[in-house]
C-alpha cells in the first residue's frame, strides 16, 4: 500500500471470489483502501489486472494467505486495517464431504476473528457475508423469511446423513455454522470492533473478472449462460428462486462498513426479487434478439406476468432501506450479466 495515506483501509478475504471482486471495487470507489487475501499468487492475477489503475496508485494490493484455518494465518493480513469485510469460505452446490467444508467455514472464520481481535488495533468492524442458505429451511405456505430465521434444517441433515447429505445441504449446513460462530464470538468476547452479517440470496449480475471459459462461471449464474448459449433450461435454482445482484451486495458490503454503529449486531437479507428461469428466458430474448431462437422454452406472452416480486416471500425491508431504497431489478442483473458472459465466445 501507499506509505502515506489519510484513507481507511479494508481487508477484503477471499479476493478472487466473484462477489469478492465486485466488493473490493465499491470499497475502493467509495475511497477506502483494500487489501485483498487469496490463497495463491496465481489466483490473484485476475482481480488485480481488472483492477490495475489502483493497483498501480498504490491503493489496492493482494497478500497471500494459503491456508485460513492455520492459526494465526491473518495476524500480519488485519494489521492497520480498519475494517474487515470476509469472503473466503467455500462454495459450491455439489459438496460431497461435509467434513472439510464444514471445518474450512468455521474455522476459517474464527481464526480471522482472532487475528482481529488480537491484531486489529485500529479495527472498527466485521462485516461476514453469510448467506440466504444460513435463513432458508421448509416453512408452512404463506411463512416470510426475517433476519430472526435460522436454517436448523440443514444442520439436522448433514448430522443425520453426513456424506449421503445433498450438496445443498452440506453448503446451507456450512454457512449457517460459520455465522453461529461469528456471532458466538461476539457474545463471548465483546470485541471493541462492531459485528456485522450480510445474507444474499443467490447472487446474480455482471462479474468484474470475465470468466477464462464456461467452466470458471459462478455456479450462481451459471444459469444464465446455460439459457443463453440454447442449452435446456435448468430448474429453477433454490432459496425460493430468490436473486440479488452482485452490486448490490457489494453496497451492502460497503453500507456496512460505513455504519459500524447502526449495523452493528445486525443481519441484512440481501435479495431483490424471485422468479423462475423461463421468466429469466423471457428477459433475455428481449434482450437479446439475436439470441432469441437459440434459447428454448415457450416465451411467454406477456413478460410482466412472470411475477418477481419477493415481498410474500422475504422480508428485505432492511437491507432496501440501507441502499436508500434503490436497487437493481432483475432485468438489469441478466442483462447486466450476460454482457460480461458473452465475452466468452458463444458458439451456437
């Protein structure tokens, strides 16, 4: 980093990560510095050739930190940070083995806990991105989703199942444990610094590092291309087919950190609208015409039928209300994606 500087700095964890990225750029937008963790030389190349302009004004720079449940493994990362902002976790709806996964979560999260309490002298907050998946579990019909839900249901299911578990409930089962111990911690310790949790639904919308092929998208649109390149529609994802665009969450991310007093202690359900993916095959016919009779399905008559709203389904009142009340719609969160998708050749 630059030697002499008046601006905050952020230690961004996990800075390779697809929401990663988009967080790193709005807290460097809104005039703070980063310091990213990745857990190799190699996977930083990426974020920080998208991001060189600061990179080279000395505002951003990337730190390896290979292992995050080794002890001790952020004690030179949370030096002179004033805020921490943690990703790194892992991710992926196809888990088979819930031992790592779960080890790797928790873990994971409470050594950068204690890296920070012991550590962060200037440390003024924590912001963990959880997930939906730590709220979501079966409801009776009609039941809205607040910050006071947990997903015990997941938890219940890898216990019971362990590796016969799905995939879903060994990534659900894992965030929810990772946020439990964040909050244990701050019940048990008291830290001086604020505690803050942001939940995201999945997490659609333009990624800042255009993925090397196919195979590199994020598995929470990958949906997206897999409707825009005419494959077969997939089912509609879970978590009530619930979406929330990556800038978004990011500006969260950054409210919170803005407003370590009034986040403090609180969790924000990041999600803008559910749908089901014809309606998502529908916006991108419109959108793009050229593409429009490669995409399957039956396009719908009217487009405005396919309801996204989510107020009878989440509650996100909160999380509107920190973003001023504006928000992304969906139309712009696929639109917005696919224009970064398509800078893979798409072959049809």
């Amino acid at each position: 980093m630059s030697a002499q500087t008046s601006r905050e700095l952020v230690l961004v964890t996990g800075a390779n990560g697809f929401i990663a990225a988009r967080t790193i750029e709005a807290f460097l937008e809104a005039g703070y510095d980063v310091r990213g963790t990745v857990r190799s030389e190699a996977s930083g190349v990426g974020i920080q050739e998208a991001l060189k302009s600061y990179v080279d004004s000395g505002r951003f720079e990337v730190v390896v930190v290979e292992d995050i449940t080794r002890s001790g493994a952020f004690d030179k990362a949370v030096a002179g940070c004033h805020a921490i902002a943690h990703l790194a976790a892992p991710v992926s709806l196809s888990f088979t083995d819930p031992v790592p996964v779960l080890h790797g979560a928790i873990v994971g999260t409470e050594t950068l806990l204690n890296s920070a309490h012991e550590f962060g002298a200037n440390l003024k907050t924590v912001v963990l991105m959880s997930s939906i998946a730590a709220i979501l579990s079966p409801r009776d019909p009609g039941y809205i989703y607040s910050e006071k839900d947990w997903n015990e249901k997941s938890q219940q299911e890898v216990a019971r199942l362990g590796s016969g578990a799905t995939g879903y409930d060994i990534y659900a089962a894992s965030k929810t444990a990772a946020e439990q111990a964040f909050w244990k911690f701050r019940d048990n310790k008291k830290p001086s610094f604020a505690m803050t949790a942001v939940n995201p639904t999945f997490v659609g919308g333009p990624p800042l590092v255009s993925p090397e092929n196919p195979e590199h998208i994020s598995g929470t649109v990958r949906h997206i291309w897999t409707i825009l390149s005419g494959a077969p529609i997939p089912p509609t994802l879970g978590g009530s087919g619930s979406t929330v665009d990556i800038r978004d969450v990011a500006r969260l991310m950054v409210f919170a950190v803005k407003n370590p007093k009034k986040a403090n202690g609180q969790r924000y359900l990041a999600v803008s609208a559910a749908g089901t993916n014809e309606a998502i095959a529908d916006i991108l016919r419109e959108k793009y015409p050229d593409r429009a009779s490669i995409i399957k399905g039956e396009p719908s008559a009217v487009l405005e039928e396919k309801s996204f709203d989510i107020s009878g389904v989440i509650d996100n009142s909160k999380a509107v209300e920190a973003m001023g009340g504006a928000i992304h719609w969906v139309q712009g969160e696929c639109s917005g994606c696919c224009r970064k998708l398509r800078e893979i050749s798409l072959k049809s």
